[in-house]
C-alpha cells in the first residue's frame, strides 16, 4: 500500500506514523506531550489500538526525522521509512507478537515449576535457591523490557505501566533475593525469611498472556483495513507492444497502460473497459452484492473481482490514486482520529499511574504502622498488589479499539466515516435532509414506461431520430431502445426481445434507406423523414401544431404520467400516433426502505430539490416523506439545515452535487454520496461508497452501538481500577480478613485489558 502522506488545506501535511514501544494510556499523553512540543505541529492523535500517530503538521517548519528525534526523547520511536505506513505498522505488530509468544511459552514453561516448589516446599531449605533460578530468567530476560521501558520512563521523568511493572515486580524479586541470601536478618528477630519469587514471575507470566492475548484482540478489531489491503493483486498481466501479456508487478503500473483482466481475478487498479464483457463483483467496495455488468466503456475499480468473462482495460488511476487506497487512507484515518469521550480519559491517564504509585506507598507505610506481628510483608505485599493490580491499559483501549471495530464494520458495509467525532455524534441524529437528485433519485433520467414499442417500424423510427438529437432526454430513449431487455412497467408497455441496433431504416423492398431532413426544433422535439415518411418526435405541443390528436387511451395515459411527475415524449408519423414513452429519474429501489427505517427510530425527514413542485411532490409521496422542498437554490438548502438546528435538531444532510456542498459543510454530519461529485465527498464526514440509501440507518445504527460499546468499556476500565486498587492496598482486611495476591492480580490486571478488546470485537457481528 502506498504512502500516507498527503497535501492538506493550508501548506500542512497529514500523516500516519507507526510508534513502538507504547504500553498503556499513559504512553499515549507522552508521545502527544512530545510531538506537540515540536514546531509546526498543528494536530496530534495517538492511537494505542493502531500503535500509530496521526499527525497534521507543516512541512516547512519540520520533518519526519525531526519528529521522530522528538518522540525518542520521551523514550518511544517512531518509524518514519519512506516504505508502506500501512506495512510498517503490520511488521511491527507481526514481529511484536512473535516475540510476545516466544516470552510468553518461555516464562509458562518456568512458572508452572516454579509454583510447584514455592507452594509444595516452600519449607525445604532448597526452594529458595531453585524459586531464585527459576524465577530469575522469567523476570529478568522475558520481563527485561518492562525494566527497559520503565528506565526509559525515568530518564524522562515520566511513568507509565512499565513502570508499575517493574517496580512490583522488581521490588517482590529484590526482598526474596536479599531473605534468600541473608535469611538470618529476619531469623534472629523471631521471624520467618518469606520469599516471593513466585509471585514475581507469575505477574510477568500473566502479564504477558494479558499483552499476547490484547494483541491478538487488537489485529481482529483492524481486520477490515487487512482486508481491504488484500484486495489488490500484487503483479497483473500488462500489454505489450506486441499485443502479448506479460506478468507484472503492480508497482510498475502506469496510466494509459493496457491490462488483462482473466476470470475469477481481483482487479489492480481503477480503469475504463476497452474490450470484453463481464460481471464484476463490487461488494467489497460499495457494499452492494449484486456483481455489475461491465462492457466496452464502463468503469472499473481496484479491489473488485471479475467473475467469468475476460476484459481488456485502460488504467486511468494507479497506487495511491485508486479508489480503493483512498477507502484505506480514510480508514486508517479515522481509527487513528479520537472521539470526544476519550479526552477525559486522556486527562485520567496522565495522572493515573503517578496516582497509584502514590497509594501504593501510602499502602505500604499504613501496614508498618498498623499492620501489627507481620507489618512490613504485608505493606510490602500491598505495595507489590496495588502497582500490579492498576491498569491504564484497559482505559487506554476502551475508546480506541471500540472505534477501530466500528470503522471497520463501516468499512465492510460502504460506509466510511472520516473521524471518531462523526461516528460518536451520528447517534444523535433527531433530522435528516435529503437531497431528491443523486440521492433519492438515481440523477439521470431513463425511461420508465412506454406504449407501441411492440411496433418494429415506430421503435426503428424513434431510434433514427433520437440517435441524431442532442436532447438529455434523447440518450435516455437511445439507452432504452439499445439496451438488451425492454420489458414493461405498466399495461400498456409492449417489450422487444432483443434490442434495436440500428439507425438504418429499411423499406418494404428491403432495401436500405437513410435518414434524410433531420430537424431538431428547440423546446419542441425533432423531425426527420425516413423510407419516405414524415416522422416527428417530441411534446404535446408539437403534436398539436402538426394536427395529431391526443385522445382516448392515450390521453388517459399521459395523465397517468403526468400525475407521477414523468415527461411524455410522443411518435407520429404524417397520420396518426405511433409511440409513447414516459422519462422520469428512476427512485432508488433502496430509498422507501431506508426512510421507513429512519422515520421508525425516530428521526424527522425532509427532502429538498432544485426540481418544480409536482416532479417533487411526485417523489415524496412515493419514498413515504411528508415535508419536502422544491425548487430550492444551494444557498436556500444551507438555510434550511441551519434552521433545524436553530430549533435543536442534530442535523444530517445527504446529498451527492457541488450544489450540496454548502449544506453538507453547515450539517451537524455531511453525508455524501459515494457516487457524486469529488467536492461533496471531501465535505461530507461520511460517505456511503454505493448508492443504497440502507447505508444511512446503518451508520446511524453501527454509531449508537460503537459509541454504547465504548460507554461500557470505559465504564468497566474505571470501575475496575476503583474497586480493584483499595481491595489490593488491603481495604477488606479489617472486615474480612481478605488479603490479595500478587498473582491473583496480575491476572486480574491482564484480564481487564483483554476482556475491553474482546468487548470491542463484538461490533464485528453486530447486524446493522
């Protein structure tokens, strides 16, 4: 995948570096702390779930290497090779949970033997000595890098869960060592040498099943940009010269090159169909399963999978450019972006393990001075608890991993929200404003019904005549007339088995015959002569000055149409009327079920168009939408968003055109559709990459559930420091006698962070 940077508004650049050596939230607030202290940084946003810093900054004032020396300083690195972000951050967490599990199979190995001596002969004279050969690998070694990480934090004048790590656990192997060595100090004053090298090594143990497992958690909650990345073949079969193809790889891939495209392959990048015809399967793109025709002239996206046809294309985008890296580029984007609720976990983090490093001690020195026969093993246990049993890992992954989850979800069902904000204030969308054209229409006319096509002579006709016209509603004719299924809409509908294919008219004799006196006549219609015969195409009003009445059915007809909002476009020859069809801009089949299910849970619609009030009414009668607006400037669309929030309504606007964009801009979230202009998407917060219009209450949907989910994270990450930390520092011993330990903590602690991803993956199988 290529590179993420990218030119932003304003001379900045916006890019994602991977970081190593983050732990919990705490490392967070260093890393931001550190790049903000840089000059030119505008934005920072560190993401512990990605192990990644998004940062906005200005190119002339600083650079990637400069960054990166400001992140070393506060003990961390960042990666800033000029290879793949994307990739950087996959090897890193490919090697990081390789050597998590050499670590984690390691200490398992040692620990198991090492409770079994400490709790089935502590009293042998030998225990201590084999606890201390077997205890020490497992803390030194498997757990040096917590002693690194926490050195780094030291010389940096800061703290983060490393630091708690190792000080318990440093603290725990240091006392069993010096009662091992020297047992006689506690001996000759009447108490007995305890060791606790088992404790030590256990709490490494578990903490690292805790990060393996965490790990593992958070590459499932970033499966959809895995997915999305291997979408794309790595070679494709290139052109030649010659006209013969060659296997090549992606990276030499240039526009205008001529590409092969087999069955059954993805294909590599976005493109225009020169030769063939095929099915191709956009599900993966748009969200739409239903694969789409492709012939000569159609577009083509990377990541999209052909089915059993062959296809010569163009490549018109390449690496970066496609859409397909730009879905990943915005993905990545926004799991890296942070939603509002994780500032005040942010401003707990930065004080959280200074805190607890804080009651920890209080613990300590309230056991020796109340704690009685056994005071300073039990303040030192409490000591050793508290640090093990606090856990700013669990509050540094409850918002991000939910997000994460939720964007990916997004992401497989083609909605892409572009920042965490977006995704948390959608739930409380109370309105929604839909543009007609583009959005809830498919924005180009086609025809719906027609009468007298069954007639071979009046098709061929209307054919000739609107193949020369350069009217709009012309090509929606031809696009009829060609196309391979002509099947009725209404009653009076006659269909073709196979489509017209020609311009030539051809005589009773069989001889050819072309058209001849071709007249376009503005706001009317044309007229041409053919084999002979006058010809004319148009409006009512051109009928009627050429003396062919409308009576009868087909008057009953055309107020049928006319009721719907449908232009009638007329055939006659010098006689009599031949033909009928009626054009409207079809209704998305998708746009009833949608607004049902917005109107449903609650949310007022409204629908705005440029279009004269009877084609609009026609519509919002049609789609279920009881408050509409027609004929409406772009300026008047902006206004009416801006007067819904004034009555305190959280307002969506959807919309697809440029005209749309200053609405989209002003809406509390700007919804694009996927399929409209470049300026529209690059407003909207959200863009919905097909055309079904179900994505929206899906992203309504998928932001309530992503934003309940990460409500309960944070809810279980506080409240399991809350209870968890008195109850280590020794608060249910004067009622109960309870007394926790050390390794019964560090499990605990493992377990919060791992039981706060897995809360997140739920989102995965969440219906929307």
């Amino acid at each position: 995948m290529e590179t993420m940077e990218q030119a932003l508004n304003g001379g900045t650049l916006k890019r994602s570096f991977p970081v190593s050596g983050m732990t919990c939230a705490s490392c967070v607030a260093s890393v931001e702390r550190a790049l903000q202290s840089a000059p030119g940084v505008d934005q920072v946003s560190v993401n512990l779930a990605t192990n990644s810093a998004l940062v906005d900054y200005a190119p002339d004032r600083t650079d990637a290497e400069q960054l990166r020396k400001a992140v070393q300083a506060a003990g961390y690195d960042l990666v800033v090779g000029d290879g793949s972000e994307a990739m950087d951050l996959e090897r890193i967490a490919h090697e990081r949970m390789a050597a998590l599990k050499r670590r984690l199979w390691a200490s398992v190995a040692l620990s198991i033997p090492l409770m079994v001596v400490g709790m089935g002969f502590m009293h042998a004279p030998w225990s201590p000595w084999v606890q201390w050969l077997l205890a020490t690998p497992v803390v030194l070694v498997f757990g040096r890098q917590f002693f690194v990480n926490a050195w780094k934090q030291a010389k940096h004048r800061s703290a983060n869960m490393d630091t708690l790590v190792a000080l318990s656990t440093g603290v725990a192997y240091l006392f069993s060592v010096f009662n091992t060595v020297w047992p006689s100090f506690w001996t000759s004053r009447g108490l007995e040498a305890h060791v606790y090298f088992e404790a030590a090594a256990v709490v490494i143990t578990f903490i690292l099943l805790g990060k393996f497992l965490e790990e593992r958690a958070k590459a499932g909650t970033g499966s959809a940009i895995k997915k999305l990345m291997g979408l794309r073949p790595n070679t494709v079969m290139r052109e030649g010269p010659d006209g013969h193809a060659v296997e090549t790889p992606i990276a030499d891939v240039n526009v205008d090159d001529i590409l092969l495209v087999r069955p059954g392959e993805s294909i590599a990048v976005d493109g225009v169909v020169i030769d063939g015809e095929s099915y191709v399967d956009e599900s993966m793109i748009s969200g739409e399963p239903v694969p789409v025709p492709k012939t000569e002239g159609a577009s083509l996206l990377a990541g999209t999978i052909n089915q059993k046809g062959s296809l010569r294309m163009r490549a018109q985008k390449v690496g970066a450019a496609t859409l397909l890296a730009q879905i990943v580029r915005t993905v990545q984007e926004a799991q890296g972006s942070k939603a509002p609720v994780q500032k005040l976990v942010d401003k707990v983090a930065a004080v959280f393990v200074p805190v607890v490093m804080g009651i920890a001690l209080l613990s300590a020195v309230a056991w020796w001075i109340l704690g009685g026969e056994h005071a300073f093993t039990q303040g030192l246990l409490a000591l050793v608890t508290v640090l093990v049993i606090a856990c700013p890992c669990a509050l540094g992954l409850a918002t991000p991993t939910a997000i994460m989850a939720g964007m990916g979800k997004g992401a497989g069902h083609g909605i892409l929200i572009k920042d965490a904000e977006s995704l948390e204030r959608a739930r409380n969308i109370t309105a929604i404003v839909l543009d007609k054209t583009g959005t809830i229409t498919e924005g180009k006319p086609a025809v719906i019904e027609a009468i007298g096509l069954d007639d071979a002579e009046a098709a061929a006709a209307l054919l000739a005549i609107e193949s020369r016209s350069e009217h709009p509603l012309a090509e929606a004719v031809v696009r009829h007339l060609r196309s391979p299924q002509q099947a009725g809409h209404g009653p009076h509908h006659a269909g073709h088995s196979a489509p017209v294919q020609s311009t030539q008219w051809v005589d009773a004799t069989g001889a050819p015959a072309s058209l001849i006196n071709f007249e376009s006549l503005t706001g009317k219609g044309a007229r041409a002569t053919i084999g002979g015969t006058p010809w004319i195409v148009g409006n009512r009003r051109l009928m009627e000055e050429h003396g062919i009445a409308i009576t009868g059915t087909w008057r009953e007809q055309e107020q049928h149409w006319q009721e719907g909002a449908h232009t009638v476009i007329w055939l006659a020859d010098d006689k009599q009327l031949r033909a009928a069809v009626a054009i409207a801009d079809r209704i998305k089949p998708s746009a009833k079920e949608a607004i049902a299910r917005l109107k449903a849970s609650g949310i007022a619609v409204y629908m705005q168009t440029g279009d004269a009030r009877r084609t609009a009414q026609a519509v919002a009668r049609e789609v279920g939408i009881a408050d509409f607006r027609s004929e409406v400037l772009p300026k008047d669309k902006a206004a009416f968003v801006a007067g819904l929030q004034q009555m305190g309504h959280v307002v969506a606007m959807v919309g697809d055109g440029i005209n749309d964009s200053e609405a989209l801009a002003k809406a509390d979230v700007g919804i694009a559709m996927g399929q409209g202009s470049d300026i529209a998407m690059d407003v909207a917060r959200v863009t919905l990459i097909g055309s079904d219009l179900t994505s929206i209450p899906k992203a309504i949907t998928l932001s309530r559930k992503t934003v309940r989910l990460i409500r309960q994270n944070l809810f279980w990450a506080f409240i399991y420091n809350i209870i968890g930390i008195p109850i280590a520092a020794g608060a249910l011993y004067p009622v109960n006698g309870f007394l926790l330990d050390p390794m019964i903590a560090g499990a605990a602690m493992a377990l919060s962070s791992v039981s706060v991803v897995s809360n997140s993956l739920r989102l995965r199988w969440v219906k929307l």
